[in-house]
C-alpha cells in the first residue's frame, strides 16, 4: 500500500454497464468559452456522449446536475474523441466523433439561462462521412504544413489510412505489410505518421509520400508491382521494440526539437524525430496507458503512467518522481485547466469510473501487528525439503507433472461396420413406398490410456440416413479435445440392383487412364444378369425409387453413369470412383487416376437452386399468413371473452362464425407450413447431393488437390440444416463472393471491396447463379483456391471442351453434337474425368 494516494477533488460514475477505452475520453475547451477552460468529454461503447465541466463545492464532491452539461445517446458505438479545428471557414474548436462505420463533426455551444435552471448547451452536427471500411483509431493535426486547419485520418481494421479535409475526402493509402492495427499519432515537426506494426515495430511515413503514392483503390500487392516502377508507400523509417504498443505520444520541447513515445507491454521508450532512442525504462508492472507532457525543467519531460496495480507513476524522463495511488485502473489519462485548478488529472476506467484528482498525501493509520517469532529448526526443515524433492523425482519419472493429452493413442476411437444386414430391420417406423428398408449394426471402440472423468461420442449421418441412437454419454470420461472417426457404410443400405435403364435425362462420361474394369469385379452384390456379353452394365435402384444405369465402355477407358433425376447420380459416380481407386491399388497400381473433360452441368445444379429456393419464399409466405391469422383468432377470442363475461346479454353478431373460418385457417395454413418444411428438407437433401456431384466434377476437371476441394466444400456446403433465419443461399453466395474476391481476383480492386456484413434471405437466385458462374469461369482460367488473401494467381489455363460420347455400349443412344467450345452448357450429356475424392457419400463420423 503507498503512503502517496491520488487526493479526489471530483469523481462521478458513468452510465450502468457501460464499457470505455484510451481513445473515448479528451480535453478541450469545446465550447469555445472566454474563460478557456477545459470541459471533459466522455464517449462510450454504448454510443453515448457526455460533456462535463465539474465545480466542486468542497473537495471530494461527487457529481452535481449542473456539472453535466450535455448527454446524448449517438445510437452508434463511439470508438475515439478529439477536439480540433475541423471546420472550414473558422478556427473555433468543433468535437469530431468517430464511430466504427462514421466520421461526425459537431459544433457545442452554451445559451446563457435566464432562470434558476442555468446555462443550455446543445450539440450540432456540422458534417459527416460515411466510412467503406470499419475504423479502428484516428489522429488529427495540420497535414502537409497547413495553417489554421486540422485535417482527420482515420486508420482502418484492414490498414487502411484514410485522409479527411475536413468536409472532403482526400486519398486513402494502405499500410504495406499489414496484419493488425496499432496506435497512430501525428508528428507535426516532421509532417509525418507514425504506428506501431504487427511485426513489432515503430514505422514513419511522411505525408507527402503517402498524398502521392498509389490510391488504395488501385493498390497491387504482387511482386512485379513491388519491383517496377511507379510511387509506392515507402517507410520513413523503422525501429522493432519486440513488443506490442499500447499507445504512442508525440510532445515538443521547442520549436526545433520533438520526441516521439511509446508505452509498450512492458517497456516506455522515447524516440528521436528520426527514429532513434533517445532512452528507454523498463517497466516492472503492467502498464495501461500514459500521457507525456513538458516539464517545468529544460529539456526534460513528465510522463504519466498507469498500470494494473491501480498505481498512478510520474516519471521526469526516466526517474520515478511520484507514485500515487488511484481507486481503479486507468484506461485512459489526461491533464487539463478545470475550474481555475491547473494540472488536474483526469483519469477513466473501462467501467466508467470519472475522477479528476490531484497529487497529495493521505497517510495510513494502518498498522501491522507483530508477528510472533519463533525459533526454526533446520535439522527438520531438512528432513522435510528431501521427501518433497524425492515426491518430485517420483512423479517426474513415471508421468511427469502434467498429464500427456497430446499422446495419439491418450484416446482412440474404432469403427467396425458389419458386412451383413440385421436379421430384424431397426427401421420400424420408416416408409419408403413398399420397399423393405433395413439396417445395419456400427460398432464403435472407445479405447483410453490416461483416466478420464465424461465423455461424449455422437454420430452423424447424412440425410436420409437415420440412426437409433445418435448420443452416448460415458460418465467415468471427459477430456478437453475431439476425436473423430470417420467411417463408410455399405452401399447396399439405401440401393437395391435394378434394371438398367437405355433412356437418361442425364449422362456423366469418366474417363480413366487404365483398361476397364469389369463391373461384376467392382459391384459384386448388384449383378443381376449372368450372361457375360452384359459384364459392362448394371443398374441401380434406389429405396426412394430412382434408377441409376453404369456402362463401362468394352474397348476405350471409359464409364458412364446416367438417370433420370440430376442429383441421384452423384452416389452411383462417387462409390465408382472409390471402387476403381481400392481396385488399383489392390493390384499395385499406383498412377491411376480419373479425368473429367466435359461441359459443367450448371444448368441442371440451378434449377435445383431455384427450385429449393422458391420453396424458403413460399415457407416464409406462410408463416406470415400463419402468423396474420393467429393474432386474427387472439383478437376475436378476446371479444367473445367480453361478450359472454357481460351481464347485459347482447348478441354475437357472427363471431362465433368468424372464430370457426378463422380456426379452420390456421389449421390449414399450419398443415401447409409442415408439408412445405417437409419438401423443403427433401429438396435440400436432394440440393447437397447435387453440390457434391459438381464439386466431385470441379475437382476433376481442375485437378484440385485435397486442401483446394475441401474449400469448395466448406464454400459449397457449410450447413447442415437450413432454416429461414440462415439458409442455404446467402450463406454459400457470401462465402463465393469471398472467393472471387480474394484468391480468384483478378485485380487488387476487387479485394479491396468489401463483404455485406449481414445475411439476409435475398430477392432471387440470379445473384448466386452468376457467381457460381464467375468461380467456375476463374477456375478455368487458371484461377487456384487458396486461404491466403495475397494477389490471384495468374488466369491463363483455357477450359477443355466437351467429350464424345461411348459409341461401342449396347445402351448406347446416338451422340448429339455439341461445340467444344461452349463454356457452360445447357446440354443432358456430361463428361467426367475425377482425381481421388477425399469424402464417401455412405459417410458416417463420431466423435
């Protein structure tokens, strides 16, 4: 405890919950009063503004109504507050605000009251500026060495230094090598900027080098632009601290020199206008902000610093003057004039708690009472250090201190699918038209080395597949971390042979690198025929009802899969592909591999999108009407309630009538919203089942590797349910849209635009079809997917164009000609060569 405490002259607590950072509290004289003296400004997280001008009857006062001058809630988070020349035409001081998407500037000024009530002030806006980017910070000064202004920049999440003359917008740069923003000040002697970056160190660009380098708008991040010609933002200079900053102060000693400040994590250094050091402290505690001011001394400079401790320092350069403690813990600190006391310390906390204090003393009366002192006696003291250490050796050569949780075999989980179908179906209450579904038993292994407390295993399957029992609960396990397993199923379970079909709506053509296979050899369960001149067709049949026909081509390496329905052609494709991979490898072959050369089926995959799509609006409809005619039937219940409670009896005038429609149309509209979300999970269904044929065909027609498909696939398919508040649409077009506008860019422009923050349902699916279009388009011109946010790579592959169709299957229809040179095509006939898919459609996973 320090015998130094921060004497409170006048304190007040702010707001009810509300939460402040460094940049929400600021002195000034904002009101451009006579007297000159500062008023506080206070803004927080919560959107409010408040502007206080304390007079203390005595000191230690708390707050009066008249030491509040102004309060108004600005609807917006308030993120900093400054005080400055930020009007054209005058040099009266205005209050900017800066929120996370707004820049507002306001003018405040006092009426003289001629009634007890006292003084009015009121707050006008002067103008405004809509941010494209979300702010992070700002500063201010006279940019460029104008006189009588103060020019706005405003530093973004995306680093992104944004320039403001006043009412207009100047330039807008970005900060080179950016990853996090810092703390930013202006240094007006040498017209420069400087932040500290996220590598750790202080940089410097000159205004005038920022004004003419390259507009953020036309930036480019690739090497060639990096080593070419043309004005690009260069550093000033740099300096690496090896430390994250808190905030940095620039302070002027004269008119010929200035230091720059900057409090670390846990060092305070002061720097040359030219980025060297002048000194350094460290620091033994954590510190939480600081304000540098001229001292009284020549040459010297005083330095506020707090910390966590709720310890006030002040430091003369590098020598610790005063220490003082405060009654919570700074975020932010200021001096100022107030109320003719000059030097006033006004601090804030992220809670809201105001005070403005001065330096004094404030002795303890607290006195430590005498500890009882006792002889020790170290033969036992002795006796009792060398079991401890033995206890230490023990433990440190079995397990060590901490359990070993990153250990692969600390929990393994097995799976074991059984070959055969139960005896007695578990599918009791399942109806697929009058075929018979059956079931199958899964075995799951839980195996642990190290004690656990609870664990949990779920297993999931993906629709129409069900499960009796999807949760288990161990109550003797728990650890923190997940195992997953990952696990398929047989195909048998939801398909049945069939006969081949010699008519399809829809055809997929893969091609391979190796003779065919014979289908009996790779679907031994599904040959329904026995004459050998039929070894290269098989059909499926599916519970549900749809038909699926496989041809292998007798002469070239080829196979064609084909159906009626789009969607149902995926599993047939997907489980061939496995098939003729674990066949290879069986016989040692390790160079197979599948190719897709033909026309995306886009045309198909949209009407499947619309089709789902016009079922959510037509959900939503219902709702509403469901909704209308619910409060429809409160309403006239509650008049029949008046009605009957009556004593004077007067007649119904046809509410009971109008209770009786209105209750059969809420049962009707209630039905119909529970048939409409019962096609809706179906045409979901059969939606992912058509997403996954078009990434399989993707990925095969790219030759994408694993790590590229599986960010088709969090694109394509990112939930598992769909609902109205988040469905299926906005939630893939937002994450394409990322796409094209990071790795598959194809300039820097369109990486600087920015992504809609909400997803709402949208009008139509033009938006979606055409970006699918676009991803598509880029991926055939080179495009590569990728997590990185660098520059797109290099567009120059040109599409492939379709294949002919097999002309030696008995099945065979007459090819139809169609133009290698089409894009996307509206065409039945596909074509499809496939690397390794990486997922089976008969998936299961626990974990």
């Amino acid at each position: 405890m320090s015998l130094f405490k921060a004497r409170d002259w006048w304190s007040t607590i702010l707001g009810d919950k509300e939460e402040f950072d460094q940049g929400c509290l600021c002195l000034a004289n904002v009101d451009n009063s006579g007297n000159g003296q500062d008023k506080i400004i206070v803004g927080s997280f919560m959107g409010y503004l408040r502007i206080f001008s304390p007079h203390p009857a005595k000191t230690g006062d708390g707050a009066q109504a008249e030491d509040l001058l102004l309060e108004v809630d600005l609807r917006d988070p308030v993120l900093q507050v400054e005080v400055g020349k930020f009007v054209s035409g005058t040099e009266m001081l205005h209050l900017a605000v800066l929120h996370s998407r707004k820049l507002c500037v306001y003018s405040v000024s006092g009426t003289l009251g001629n009634v007890e009530h006292g003084n009015q002030y009121q707050m006008k806006l002067m103008y405004e500026h809509n941010l494209q980017r979300t702010a992070c910070n700002m500063t201010y000064g006279s940019f460029g060495g104008i006189k009588g202004r103060d020019l706005i920049c405003i530093q973004s999440m995306d680093g992104m230094l944004m320039v403001f003359e006043q009412e207009s917008y100047a330039f807008g740069r970005f900060l080179p090598g950016f990853l996090l923003p810092g703390p930013l000040a202006y240094s007006s002697r040498t017209d420069s900027f400087i932040t500290v970056s996220s590598c750790r160190q202080v940089e410097s660009y000159k205004y005038q080098v920022l004004a003419f380098a390259t507009d953020a708008d036309k930036r480019q991040e690739t090497e060639q632009q990096k080593l070419g010609s043309g004005k690009r933002l260069v550093v000033d200079w740099t300096l690496n601290i090896g430390e994250q900053a808190l905030d940095i102060c620039i302070v002027s000693f004269n008119q010929s020199a200035s230091s720059v400040f900057v409090l670390g994590e846990r060092n305070f250094f002061c720097l040359k206008d030219n980025g060297q050091i002048r000194f350094m402290k460290k620091l033994d505690w954590s510190p939480s902000c600081f304000l540098p001011y001229c001292s009284v001394s020549e040459g010297t400079i005083n330095t506020l610093i707090a910390n966590h401790n709720n310890m006030l320092h002040i430091y003369q350069d590098v020598t610790l003057k005063w220490a003082t403690q405060l009654p919570h813990i700074p975020v932010a600190v200021r001096v100022g004039c107030l109320h003719d006391l000059k030097g006033v310390i006004v601090t804030l906390s992220d809670d809201g708690h105001l005070q403005c204090s001065y330096l004094g003393t404030d002795p303890s009366l607290f006195q430590a009472p005498n500890v009882e002192s006792r002889e020790l006696n170290y033969d036992e003291l002795d006796v009792e250090m060398k079991e401890l250490q033995k206890i230490i050796k023990d433990v440190n050569k079995s397990q060590g201190v901490w359990p070993m949780t990153e250990r692969e075999d600390d929990l393994n989980v097995s799976v074991v699918v059984s070959p055969n179908f139960d005896s007695v179906s578990q599918a009791t209450d399942v109806e697929v038209g009058t075929d018979l579904v059956p079931s199958v038993t899964v075995k799951v292994t839980l195996q642990n080395r190290v004690i656990l407390q609870k664990a949990k295993l779920s297993v999931y399957v993906q629709p129409p597949l069900e499960l009796t029992y999807d949760q288990f609960t161990f109550e003797f396990m728990s650890i923190p971390r997940v195992i997953q397993c990952k696990f398929r199923l047989p195909l048998k379970l939801i398909c049945l042979p069939g006969q081949p079909s010699k008519t399809a709506s829809h055809k997929i053509t893969i091609d391979t690198n190796k003779s065919p296979v014979s289908l009996l050899s790779l679907f031994p369960g599904f040959a329904s025929q026995s004459d050998d001149d039929q070894v290269n067709v098989m059909g499926f049949h599916f519970l549900g009802g749809a038909r699926v026909t496989l041809l292998a081509s007798k002469t070239s390496q080829r196979y064609r899969i084909q159906s009626e329905q789009f969607e149902d052609l995926w599993l047939i494709t997907n489980e061939l592909i496995l098939r003729l991979q674990e066949y290879f490898e069986k016989q040692g072959v390790k160079d197979f591999a599948c190719f897709f050369s033909g026309s995306m089926p886009l045309q198909e995959y949209f009407e499947l999108i619309d089709h789902h799509f016009e079922l959510r609006i037509n959900g939503e409809k219902l709702e509403e009407l469901l909704s209308e005619r619910a409060v429809q039937f409160r309403a006239i219940q509650r008049r029949l309630l008046a009605r009957f409670k009556d004593k004077t009896p007067a007649p119904l005038q046809h509410l009971d009538t109008l209770l009786d429609g209105t209750y059969k149309q809420v049962i009707a509209l209630a039905d119909a919203v529970e048939e409409n979300q019962g096609n809706l999970f179906q045409s979901f269904t059969r939606l992912k089942s058509a997403t996954h044929l078009v990434i399989l065909l993707i990925g095969l027609w790219q030759k994408l590797s694993a790590d590229q498909v599986a960010i088709l696939e969090a694109a394509f398919l990112p939930l598992q349910e769909d609902t109205q508040e988040l469905g299926w649409e906005e939630t893939v077009d937002a994450a394409i849209s990322h796409l094209l506008k990071t790795c598959l860019s194809k300039s820097s422009k369109e990486q600087a635009l920015n992504l809609n923050s909400q997803l709402n349902i949208p009008k139509d699916t033009s938006q979606l079809k055409k970006h699918i279009t676009l991803l598509c388009d880029r991926l055939a011109k080179g495009g590569r997917l990728c997590l990185s946010t660098d520059a797109a790579a290099p567009q120059t592959m040109v599409m492939p164009g379709g294949c002919t169709t097999i002309p030696e299957s008995d099945l065979e229809e007459r090819s139809v000609e169609q133009d290698s040179t089409e894009l996307f095509t509206n065409h039945r006939h596909l074509t499809a060569e496939t690397p390794r898919p990486e997922v089976s459609p008969l998936q299961g996973v626990s974990e």
